[in-house]
C-alpha cells in the first residue's frame, strides 16, 4: 500500500478511524451550536393562551365594524390587563379591555385594536371611562392563538439538527432546562521540536517560538473541541513516547507539530508505530506533503508538518472535519465557490495546490479573487489575511488571470450554501 494519498482518500481516512462521541446533558447556552443527540418535544401548548401581539384594546370586532377615523366608535372601557395576570370579566356588547402586550385574551373578545388606531381611553391601571376605536378591527386581528408555535406532545428539535439562538429559546419555551448534545472532543495538541522555545521566553541562536502549539489550540477551538496544549516535546524518543502515552490517555484526538519528516531527529512516525500503528505519511498537497494518519490505543492521532502555514492548511483539510464529525455535526467541509482569478498563478503539475488567498466581489459584481501575501509554508501572514484557500488541481503549471477558480471558504462556517 502506498504511503501517499490523495487528499480525498486522506480525508476519508481520517473520518473511518472516528466516531461521534457519547452524549452529556447540558445548559441551553452551553448547548448554543452543538448537536442535539436526542428529539426534544413540547410538554406544553405554545403559546399556552391566546394572548395579544399589540399594547391596546380587546373588543367584539362586530361592534366595531364600521369604526373609522371620521367616525369613531365609543366603547366602554371595563378593565385594564397586564402581561402575566388572568382575566376573569368577559368583553360584552360595546366593551372593551385596555390589554398589554402578551396579556391573555379577555373571554368574549375577538380582536385588538392597538392604542394607535384610538382615542381616549383609560391609561391607568383602573377601569372605566370610554376608548374611541378609530378603524375596523378584524375578527382574530393581533391575537397570537394558543398552540400558534406547537403544541403539547410536538416535536420541536429533531435529533442532529444544530442548536441555533432560535433554538435556545424554542427549547427554554417548552420546557428543557438542560438537553443532551454530543460532547466536545479533548484534543491533545503536541509541538515537537528542540528548536522550540515558550512564547513568553526571547528565542536565542536556532530557536523559534512555539506558535503552532497556540495556533492548532485556536483551531480546536473554532472548531469546537476542548484543546490540551502540551509541553514542547524534545527530539527525543523516550520524551516522544512518554508524551504520546499520556496523550492518549488523556484525549479523544492527538494533533502533534513537527518531527513527521524523514530528518535524523523527526520520531513521531517510528514512536507512533511501536505505539499504536500508522496508515499513512504523505499526503500529494502543497503545502504540507508530510501528514500523518495513525492511532494509538483507539485515540486517532494526526501528524501535521511543523511549519506554520502546513500545519494551518492540513489542519483544515483534515482535522477540521474529523472534529465536527465527532461531534456529531452532519456538515464537515467548509463551502466551495469558484471565483475569478484576479492574476497570474504558476506552480508544479505534480500537486494540488491550496494557497492562501483572499475573495472580494470586483465592481463588475463577479467574485474575484487574489493572493493575500507571501505563499511561503513557513509565513502566516497571508493566511491571516486571507479568507479562503484558493485549489489549484494537479496536472497544470500555469493559471491565467481572468481563469475561474475554485476556492475553500475559510471565513463561512460548514453546510452555509
């Protein structure tokens, strides 16, 4: 079996050695954008009475039937309801209630006028005196009806849907304080290297900085999973081992920086195999030919190049995905466009290229899009300033500009059409 894989047969790859996780019952705001495991239904009418949509007076619309501004209609005025109280005197002939927004519905009314469309009228809380109805309500005209939104026994969240704001309300309206989603993946995010150096600590002669460590811990975020970032691993083989042993013991996913080269100190590949076993190294994409696919005890573990910008873009292509899947999210890749090529793009024939870019809409309104800086692995600049990965396919050299293009949406999230 070759070591080198496409970048769909990567992927697919990458997906078969995960599963979505158990289910734990949560808070409605901690359920905002996670999955729902489990149909949630309604334990009660909503809304649970027939209530006002409008601030102003509930009435008999046949008494008012011929109300206009040149001739009003004058009713008399027999209570006055706020929001959350029950009313028990019933609208007769030529009465009314002065109603507030989301007060129950009054027995014997029809209609509301709101307070704009009248004259007069009781503003206190007290009864009595006269309204002047200004325009012919129409029978059922704002009344929000019981049960409008669902009622007792309905569905109201299927399982696998995504809980939006909407959501949220919808489930606090029906009665579920907490719900059961997918639980959010531990990741276990590794830098290898002995040129690296704590961000806080001045790198001196041959050392950098451990960015990645912080960069692939955003991504796990915005991905939605938990991120453990650990120590800087040293290129060592009992130092590689020991933190792959805790690792595995500690999180559902491993994404390691680094050390997945052939380099005389790159160990990830050999301490992987006597842990657990490895599936593939290589993937035919620039940036990032080195990618490694593996697992130990169970835990999948992910192997991203150690520059910047390589580990960026593989962490996108492949893990990205296999988290949302974990999580139990149906949508796992970023939206596809095409767009106009706004200049000359070169590369080799033998890979796909994903450079980073960034899409704008020309003044002409077509797409169009351009490169957002210096397309070195080890910059990420321009990926900081781009909003999408433009995908150049294998087999050509040469784009022109004015060439349609298709590009990765970094900027909208998945299942967006």
């Amino acid at each position: 079996m070759s070591t080198t894989m496409s970048v769909e047969e990567a992927l697919k790859r990458v997906l078969a050695r995960c599963r979505p996780l158990e289910a734990e019952q949560t808070g409605l705001l901690d359920a905002l954008g996670r999955v729902l495991v489990t149909d949630a239904y309604s334990d009660i009418d909503v809304a649970p009475f027939d209530n006002s949509a409008m601030d102003g007076y509930a009435l008999r619309a046949v008494d008012c039937a011929n109300a206009s501004a040149s001739e009003p209609v004058t009713l008399d005025v027999i209570s006055h309801i706020a929001a959350g109280e029950h009313p028990t005197v019933a609208v007769g002939s030529r009465q009314a209630a002065r109603i507030m927004t989301g007060a129950p519905i009054p027995p014997g009314a029809d209609a509301v006028v709101m307070v704009e469309h009248t004259e007069g009228g009781d503003a206190g809380r007290s009864a009595g005196g006269t309204v002047r109805i200004m325009r012919a309500p129409v029978a059922g005209e704002h009344i929000r009806r019981r049960g409008e939104e669902c009622k007792a026994g309905d569905l109201v969240l299927a399982a696998g849907e995504v809980i939006g704001p909407a959501g949220v309300g919808l489930l606090a309206s029906t009665g579920h304080a907490t719900v059961p989603v997918y639980r959010r993946p531990r990741v276990a995010v590794l830098s290898t290297g002995d040129e690296l150096v704590e961000v806080a600590e001045f790198p001196g002669p041959g050392k950098i900085r451990n960015s990645n460590s912080y960069s692939i811990a955003a991504q796990v975020l915005s991905a939605g999973g938990v991120p453990l970032r650990y120590p800087i691993v040293r290129d060592d083989p009992a130092a590689t081992r020991e933190a792959f042993q805790r690792a595995a013991e500690e999180s559902d996913f491993i994404v390691t920086s680094g050390g997945v080269s052939v380099g005389d100190f790159d160990y990830v590949k050999p301490v992987l195999e006597e842990l657990g076993e490895m599936e593939f190294c290589r993937v035919a994409m620039r940036p990032g030919n080195p990618q490694t696919l593996g697992s130990i005890g169970g835990v999948p573990l992910f192997g991203l190049p150690g520059n910047p910008t390589s580990a960026y873009v593989g962490f996108e292509l492949f893990v990205r995905p296999a988290l949302r899947y974990m999580q139990g999210y149906g949508a796992l890749d970023r939206p596809r466009q095409t767009a106009r090529l706004a200049h000359d793009v070169t590369k080799k024939q033998d890979r796909r290229y994903y450079l980073r870019a960034r899409v704008s809409v020309a003044v002409d309104g077509v797409r169009e899009v351009a490169l957002s800086g210096s397309q070195s692995s080890a910059l990420l600049t321009a990926a900081h300033k781009g909003n999408c990965l433009l995908v150049l396919p294998e087999g050509e050299e040469s784009f022109a500009a004015g060439s349609v293009v298709e590009l990765i949406r970094l900027d909208m999230e998945e299942g967006i059409v």
